[in-house]
C-alpha cells in the first residue's frame, strides 16, 4: 500500500499557429499584394492552488495535461485565433520540479495563486510580415513555434495547524470525525489512512485545520511501512496531538507504542520532535469512570511528557470538547 503524496506527469503547451500564405485576388485587382495573416499563439499550462484538494492520487491515472494549438492564419491579414490556456488545480502545499533538470519550479500555497509551468509557442508570421520596398510579392511564411513540454514531479506536503500523531489504529480517523466535517474512512485494521483527510475544527467564529495521516510504525523514519511518504507532512503543522491508545485490541504495551513513535520522529528529524503538543488518550469509554485517572497517571509515570493530557473517547465524543478547547489554545500559543 502506498501513500500518495507524490506524482509525476507530463505537461505539454500548444504550439503556435502556422502564419498563411496569402494574396489578394479580387476582382480589377488580379495582382494584389500579400494578404496572409499571422497564426495564433499557442496555449499556456498553469497550476492553480486550490483549498479542499488534500491528495494527488488523481495523477496517478490521468497524468497527460496538454494545451490547445494556435490556429493557423488565413487571407485577408485574419490572424489565426490564439489558444486557450490550461489550468490545472493542484493542492496547497504542491512542490511543482523539473524532473529532467531538477529544478524546483515553485511552490503552491495561497489559494488561487497561479504558476506557468510551459509556455506556449509563438505564432508564426503571415507573408504580409515580409513584404518590403524590394519584394512586393514574399513567399516567405514562418510556421508557429512548439510549445514547451516537460516531465513535471509533484510532491505535497500537508499544511495544516495540527498534525495527528498515533500508532495505526489508534483512533487518528474516528477522532477527526468527531470533531471536524472531515468523513475518513474508518475500519479496524491498520493503515485504513492511506491519503491524508483534512478536517477543519470550529470553535465559535475560529478554525483550525488538522490532518490525519497514516499510522506511524516502528523504523518508519527509515522508510519501514509508509515510512518518509508521510513523516515529511508532519513538518508543516504548527503543533502535534498525539492520540494513543489506552486499549490496544493486538493488546501491545501503550507506552510502548507512544515511545516507538517519539523515537522515530526524533530520528527522522530533531526539529519535529520538538515541536509542541497534546496528549490525547483515546478509548476512555471502555473504562469505568472512577478507574481511568489511575489509568492515565499510570501511563505518564513511563513517558516523558509534563504537558496537557486528555482523556477522550473519539467514538463517543467524551472528552472531545476540552480537547479541541486545548487545540485551540496551542496553536495560538504556536502561530
């Protein structure tokens, strides 16, 4: 199974128009001069930016993206019409690269904002263009330039404020269903996350947006299961909620797990680990009341983490409430 935060494709940009071949031939003027128009110019290909696009799994299959010719010129000096451009809309956070050459074309992150990624060819010119005081009569004609065509490499990195962190199945998905619009799937077997799902959480007239994204496993700073493809999307979040799972159903050791995930992030990158964070301990509805204090003050004696702490159900909504109170409250603390 692969996470698909990256795509390569091809881009092609129409090709000028020819320039025409043209001389007046109207009645009592059997001799008239050139006449032929210019071609028109050729279509551009631009990206867009665009909220509400989270994945690139589209280019997976659709991986061609080719702009329109110019038309040719006619007689009478009627230029050829120009081409329309291309637009591709791309989610924020896109890299746009050059793959033969490697260079970083741009990056797309506000909303609407534009990129040209190839160039269209230039019309060619009608004969009329070459007519002078010692050749009445050009022949010559020039035909439209190709346009530009390139191997483009896409990569994504998910912008957001938080970034959920979490064994696979820890709950990441049914948590983000709970407290945002965002509609994951959610099932209970690993790695159900296999695209990141942005969801956007409301408190009162504010927002934030978090993103779900796959599991983290043992050694995956080392490309192990889905490895660096997500690591990297974690980067850009302004703070981290850690969701651990207080009732693991392969019954493995929940500080166990919480401590596996640390130390990847520590190896893959210092800076990510010591970005701020909440702690999130999932599951509580499976406990009785009086027993899940002892529980979580059981399980912060072994990790070494002095900060919030909230016990939640993401199935039931307990606890969810003050979490996204706490959400709030960090990444204004981060901004």
């Amino acid at each position: 199974m692969k996470f698909v935060d990256s795509a390569s494709i091809r881009v092609e940009a129409g090709k000028g128009g020819a320039g025409c071949l043209g001389f007046r031939r109207e009645k009592y003027i059997p001799d008239g001069g050139p006449d032929g128009g210019d071609g028109g110019d050729g279509g551009h290909v631009y990206f867009r930016g665009q909220e509400g696009l989270n994945t690139l799994s589209e280019f997976r299959f659709n991986r061609l993206f080719r702009a329109k010719n110019g038309q040719p010129g006619s007689g009478q000096n009627k230029r050829g019409k120009s081409a329309e451009h291309l637009t591709v809309e791309m989610p924020l956070g896109t890299k746009i690269y050059d793959l033969e050459t490697d260079e970083l074309i741009g990056e797309l992150t506000e909303h609407e904002q534009v990129l040209l990624v190839a160039k269209g060819g230039f019309h060619g010119l009608g004969n009329t263009r070459f007519k002078s005081s010692i050749n009445r009569a050009p022949r010559k004609t020039t035909p439209g330039t190709p346009g530009e065509v390139r191997e483009i490499g896409l990569e994504l990195s998910i912008m957001a404020d938080i970034g959920l962190l979490g064994m696979p199945n820890a709950g990441k998905s049914s948590l983000i269903r709970q407290i945002s619009s965002a509609r994951p799937k959610v099932a209970d077997y690993p790695f159900t996350t296999l695209h990141p799902s942005l969801g956007v959480v409301s408190l009162y007239d504010e927002h934030i947006v978090m993103a779900d994204i796959p599991g983290l496993i043992e050694d995956a700073s080392e490309g192990v299961g889905l490895g660096f493809e997500f690591l990297k999307h974690l980067s850009r979040a302004k703070a981290l909620l850690h969701v651990v799972d207080i009732l693991p159903a392969d019954n493995s050791d929940p500080v166990e797990n919480y401590l596996t995930i640390e130390k990847e992030l520590a190896k893959y990158d210092q800076d990510l680990a010591n970005k701020p964070r909440l702690v999130a301990i999932n599951k509580m509805d499976l406990l009785h009341e009086e027993d899940r204090a002892g529980v979580t003050e059981e399980f912060l004696k072994d990790v070494d983490y002095n900060g919030a702490v909230f016990n939640i159900s993401a199935l039931n909504g307990l606890g969810c409430k003050d979490l996204v109170s706490g959400l709030f409250k960090l990444v204004k603390e981060n901004e």
